[in-house]
C-alpha cells in the first residue's frame, strides 16, 4: 500500500481533474460557509486552493483559511456558496 500525496489543482493539472465527471465549485478567493458533516455552522471560510482527495464524494476537495489543520482538504460537499449582502448560504 502507498500513500501518494493527491496533487492541487492548477491550470496544469485542470484538465485531468475536469475529466473525473465534476469540477471544482469554487474558485481561490471565493468565500464560502462550511458546514460540516454533523451539521455545524463553522462560519465564512475563504478558498485557498482546490484539490483531489479520496474521501469526497466527488473527489474535489479544498484548502481554506481560517483553519486550524490547514494540511486537511474539506470535502467539496462541507461547503456552499456565501452570498453576504444575506449573510447566509446560496
């Protein structure tokens, strides 16, 4: 068994992570709400950067700031689109 490192996604590499049926949502600089799998409002985040991991249901996953363990990918499907003039999720 190895542990392969999954690599982010750049401009490079957009094209192999395009072609495993989804795209990422989000884009660097977005913010957007995270809630997690148990349903806990953990407030605004902002998209660092996307990436493949294994433990998403699409595959996509991405960094965000503020976070405590910032080595750990959140699974695309943790996060929705913030809309501030609402103050909510989109």
């Amino acid at each position: 068994m190895t542990n392969a490192i999954l690599p982010t996604v750049t401009s490079a590499n957009l094209a192999t992570v395009e072609t495993r049926e989804t795209r990422p949502q989000f884009a660097p600089g977005e913010q957007v709400r995270w809630i997690n799998e148990y349903g806990v409002d953990l407030g605004i985040r902002t998209i660092v950067s996307a990436e493949v991991i294994s433990y998403s249901e699409n595959g996509i996953g991405y960094k965000i700031e503020p976070h405590d363990a910032y080595w750990f990918a959140v699974p695309e499907n943790q996060l929705h689109r913030h809309t501030e003039e609402r103050n909510s999720i989109a």
